[in-house]
C-alpha cells in the first residue's frame, strides 16, 4: 500500500509544492484567509473534488470529497498564519519583510497542503482500483486563537465522519500521543468617565485603572491554580494615547487553561469574580465577551498505531547534505535550553548533536501532557481522531518563532510535507479498505466517551469573531 501511495504522492508534489508556497506568501491570519482557502479549494477541484463552501457559516471554512458511501474518512486540513511573524524566508537572522505583516510561524501552509496532498493521492488510487468509501478534506480555519474546528463541530460539521486525521509540522517524526490542554477566551469590556486628568481628576472614573487593577488581582490568583492550569492576558485597548484624559473605555482579552473544560470554567468564574471587583473598585462597569474555548484531546491508540505503522513504513524525509547545514546555521540562533526543550515536550532523552530528524519516534505507552491547545481537540470529542508530527525543520526550532517562519518555504520544509502526505494518505487507505479498522477505532471512542455526548465548550449564543459586530475598537 505504501508504494502505491507514494508513486501517487510523488507524481504531483511539484504541484503542491508550489501551492504550499504560495500560501506561505499569503499569510493570512484567522478567519481571514479568503485568498489561501480559494487556492486549496481550486487545486481541488482542478482534482475532480466536490467543494463545499461557507461551512458552519464561515466564510473561509470549506469541504471537498470525493467517492461515495462509508467509510467517510475526512483528512484536517489548516492554513492561517499568526500576527508579527513577517520573515525572509531562508533568513539565518531575523529579517521581517514587513513588521507590521503576517508569517507561517507555525507551518499551518504545510500542514493543510500535505492535507490536499494526501487527499487528491487516495482520489487517484480509489479511481485506479475502482475503491469505494468516501475521502473528505477539511478546509478549517482560525486554528492559531479562532477555534475554528470547535465552531465547526458545534455546528455538526464532522457528524457523518468515521475517521479523521491529521498532522502537524515538526521538528520531529512521531505520532502526538501528547494531552492537551482545553481553553476558554474572553474579552473584558470596561467603561467608566472621561475627564481632565489635571483640571478635574476627581471627576473621572478609569477603565484603564480598571484593567490594570484585573491584571493585579489574577497575577495573585495564580499561587492559588492548579499547576496544570494557566492564565494568559493582552490589554487590547488602552482608551486612547493622551495621558491627560482619564481614560473612558479599555478592554484586556484573558486566555484560561487546564486539563479539562469544567477546571476551565472553574477558574474562568473566579477571573469574571476580579473583573467585577476591578470595577468596583474604580466605579467603572464591566462587560465580558465570550470569544472563542476548545475542549482537551481524546485520544484513540487504534488510529496512533495506524499511524505509527506508515510512519515507519514511508521511511522518514529524505535529508540531504545542504538540509543538515541550513539546520546548523538556525541552530547557532537558537539556545540549548530551547533545543533541548524540544527533545522534553516528546519525552525524549536531550541529544544535542542531532539537527535534522529522519527516523520515527517509537510509539510510547505513556501519554504526554502537552500544556498548549488545539482545536482538533473538539473534533476528536466526535468523531476518532488521531494526529501526527512530521519533521519540517531544524530540531530545536521554536513554535510561532521567526525561525519556523525562515524555513518554511525550503526543501527541507516540502520534503517533511511530502512525507506528511505520504503518511496521511496511506492510514486513510488502511481505514477504507480494513471497516475492521474503522470500527474498532470507534469501539475505542464509544469507550473513552463513556456514554457522554460531547457538548461544544463555546455557548450556542456566541459567534464566531468573524460574524461578530465589533465591540470596541
């Protein structure tokens, strides 16, 4: 079966090299990637895909299938870029082309085109072999910050699914076993009194003050956390730029996280308690907007061992000689605490000599915690999913760094997604031709539900940002 994908693969990844690229120049950030979705979705089509656009009423999320009947095996798919991180590519330095611009900081131009990649391969080899079952890829946007999957899934996206899979770019080849965190973002909205902070002070009440007083009382609340849980906050607006008028109006945006959804809100209760204590204590008014939560990770070790075995069997990217040495020189920017931080977050012993990864990890039995979050949480809470790490970069390469930015349009970059696809093409194969395969992976989920049906964190009356009318500017 591997052979067979990899010819597939293979035959039309100068194709979707070019399209991976083309993306990276996009660099559009959440739920305003028009330009990258319609390149997906046209390269899809030019397949003989059918597309299905707006889904879940987001205008940059879309479905393209081919085939019919059971399975439906959906491969995830991303492509929005983060806020900062404009950078040459193939930079050893950090060079933005605009700094005011957006950058692939986190390889999601990879890791949705390995997606289509993996999609048309299984398309060509079902239409060879007269293969039946459905394969359906999943343009999903706002990954970095939207939620967008977790909108999706709410709004019953992934229902008729049986598998999905997914992956993500690396520094290193292995299945994700890690545990993530589930996560709940707010706005706090502060409205008080402007006045002339010199002529007439007394007369004034601080939103800014407000915020500020917040800010202080949750960095006190954290001695009193769980360790797993964290706090993250940014003043998104100050009130305006003129320190002699007391400011009217401010707002801070607060990230919570922890293990589960109910710790999330749990903590998130107590936040709303010092919002509200804040504006007591300035006389000012407080209003919080629910933005966006994803749930933590399920995992299913049917589909991680599916995994694991064409990870091995497609044998790892094939680095070359100039590779290994655009891999020294980002290392020589890089600390040996961060790149040592990267063998941690597997589980692995620390080898600082390694620079580029072309094996596979083995497949662990311990899972790991993995203090980030991701909205693939909310679809593996419907529907057995499982996801992967495929090498892209140099090892010790920090996520959403100028560093991952500079070697995302590289060879080295398109050898790891060309892996990638190989890998997501063959497992969607496994899962259509062995229905063994697929109902065991969804005995495993019935099990780990335990009879409860998942309820989307984010409630029925919030909307997506982008559909949302500003709140404050």
């Amino acid at each position: 079966m591997i052979e067979a994908v990899c010819a597939h693969v293979d035959a039309k990844k100068d194709k979707f090299i070019a399209l991976a690229d083309h993306i990276w120049d996009l660099a559009e950030i959440r739920f305003q990637e028009h330009e990258s979705s319609k390149a997906q979705m046209q390269a899809l089509e030019e397949e003989g895909f059918r597309i299905e656009r707006n889904i879940a009423a987001l205008p940059t999320a879309f479905t393209a299938e081919y085939g019919a009947g059971s399975p439906v095996i959906a491969i995830l798919g991303e492509y929005d870029a983060l806020a900062g991180l404009s950078q040459v590519a193939g930079a050893t330095e950090m060079q933005p082309i605009d700094p005011s611009k957006e950058g692939h900081g986190c390889g999601h131009h990879l890791l949705g085109t390995a997606g289509v990649m993996a999609a048309v391969a299984v398309k060509d080899y079902l239409r060879a072999n007269n293969g039946s079952g459905t394969i359906r890829y999943y343009g999903c946007p706002a990954e970095e910050g939207g939620s967008g999957k977790t909108f999706m899934a709410r709004a019953g996206a992934f229902d008729d699914v049986d598998t999905a899979l997914c992956w993500h770019p690396s520094p290193f080849n292995a299945v994700n076993v890690s545990d993530t965190l589930a996560n709940l973002q707010a706005y706090f909205h502060f409205a008080g009194k402007a006045s002339h902070a010199a002529v007439s002070p007394h007369l004034g009440r601080s939103a800014l003050d407000a915020v500020e007083l917040m800010n202080v009382g949750v960095n006190y609340m954290r001695e009193h956390m769980p360790q797993t849980a964290r706090v993250h906050y940014a003043i998104t607006s100050t009130g305006g730029i003129s320190p002699n008028v007391v400011q009217a109006e401010a707002s801070v945006l607060y990230l919570v996280r922890s293990l589960d959804i109910g710790a999330v809100w749990a903590i998130f209760e107590r936040v709303k308690k010092i919002a509200e204590g804040a504006a007591l204590m300035t006389e000012t008014t407080v209003e919080c907007e629910i933005d966006r939560a994803t749930s933590a990770m399920l995992p299913n070790t049917v589909l991680d061992r599916a995994l694991q075995r064409n990870l091995e069997a497609a044998g790892g990217p094939d680095f070359d000689a100039s590779d290994f040495d655009f891999g020294e020189r980002i290392r020589e920017t890089l600390s040996e605490e961060e790149i040592a931080d990267s063998f941690v977050q597997l589980g692995l012993d620390v080898d600082l000599s390694k620079v580029m990864h072309t094996g596979v990890v083995p497949l662990g039995n311990q899972r790991q915690l993995d203090l980030g979050s991701t909205d693939v949480a909310d679809v593996s809470r419907v529907v057995p999913t499982a996801q992967f790490w495929g090498a892209c970069y140099a090892v010790g390469t920090p996520f959403h760094s100028w560093q991952m930015v500079a070697q995302g349009k590289l060879p080295a970059a398109h050898k790891g997604m060309t892996y990638a696809a190989k890998v997501l093409a063959a497992t969607a194969l496994d899962l259509l031709n062995e229905r063994s395969l697929v109902e065991a992976a969804k005995t495993e989920y019935r099990s780990r539900m335990d009879g409860n049906p998942y309820e989307c964190p984010i409630p029925d009356d919030v909307l997506p940002k982008v559909l949302r009318k500003a709140k404050r500017t």
